[in-house]
C-alpha cells in the first residue's frame, strides 16, 4: 500500500479539497499527509463573510470546514514556492483567486498541472476577461490565468 506524504491543492474548490476528508467533514482521509495551498487561496476561502458574497452553490461552509479540518496539516505558500524538489508552484488567478498551477521536473522529464485554468467556462467565449460566475466582481478573469500560463507552454490566445 502507498502512503501520500504532500497533498497539493490548485485551489479550494469542492472537486480539489473536499476529498481531504470522510463524507461527515469530521477526519482527514490521509492523516499522515502535509497539505499544501496558497496562502492566498485559503484567505479567500476563510473569510467569515464568504457566504454572503459567493453563491450558495459554492458551499463555501464546507469548503470551510475542510479547511479548518485541515489546519493542523496545512502549510500555505505563496505562488511561486518549491514545495517539494522539482514541484514549483505558479501563479493562475484567475479560476479563482489563489489558483496555482504546478510545474513537476525530474531529470529529462517534466509536467505542467493548469488545475482548472484551461477548463474554466469563461475560456471558449469571445471575451476572454470574463470571470468565472461565481467570482464574478472580484477583479480578475479567465484570462489572467491563462496568460500566466503562456511562457510555460504553447497556450496562445
Ligand atoms: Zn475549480
């Protein structure tokens, strides 16, 4: 049986976090594991007021009690921190906002990990500068994101 020993979350959304623990929110599901989120992620996410800001879709209660849960194990960096040898970290606000993105290297090989920069349903449309629905009014697009991710591979707009 393999034990994980770092969990890195590309943000905080309930597809990428909320597996950290059992279906109750009540114990983490990898104990043994450090996690690891952007600072500024998880300051978003924290924020008491949250609920009233974001849709109600969004569950950020839960989203917060897997944060809070996850406290103890957490370490918060700051885009742009090697978390790991060969794990750097990236900045790709834009999904939402403290997503990172990860590049992985060892030896020759290499692998960049967007999260859901590339995926985020503003991307197709003709303006690319609008932001993901339930952000909307927080400053930023889809668009930022995925320029970040230009001088790391051939994404072009
Ligand atoms: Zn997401």
């Amino acid at each position: 049986m393999h034990r994980l020993d770092l969990i890195l979350f590309t943000h905080c959304h309930f597809d990428h976090l909320w597996g950290v623990s059992d279906s109750k929110n009540a114990s983490l599901l990898f104990p043994s594991a450090e996690l690891v989120a952007s600072e500024t992620e998880v300051s978003f996410w924290s924020d008491p007021e949250l609920p009233g800001k974001v849709s109600p879709k969004q569950q950020p209660l839960v989203t917060q009690a897997n944060l809070k849960l996850a406290s103890p194990r957490l370490r918060l960096i700051k885009a742009g921190a090697e978390v790991a040898p060969g794990v750097t970290t990236f900045d790709t606000a834009g999904h939402t906002p403290g997503h990172i993105s990860v590049h992985i290297s060892s030896g020759s090989e290499e692998i960049l990990i967007t999260g859901a920069v590339v995926v985020n349903s503003a991307v197709p449309k003709p303006e690319p500068t609008t932001s993901y629905p339930p952000f909307r009014g927080y400053g930023f697009g889809a668009e930022t994101g995925c320029r970040r991710l230009e001088p790391r591979c051939s994404l072009r707009w």
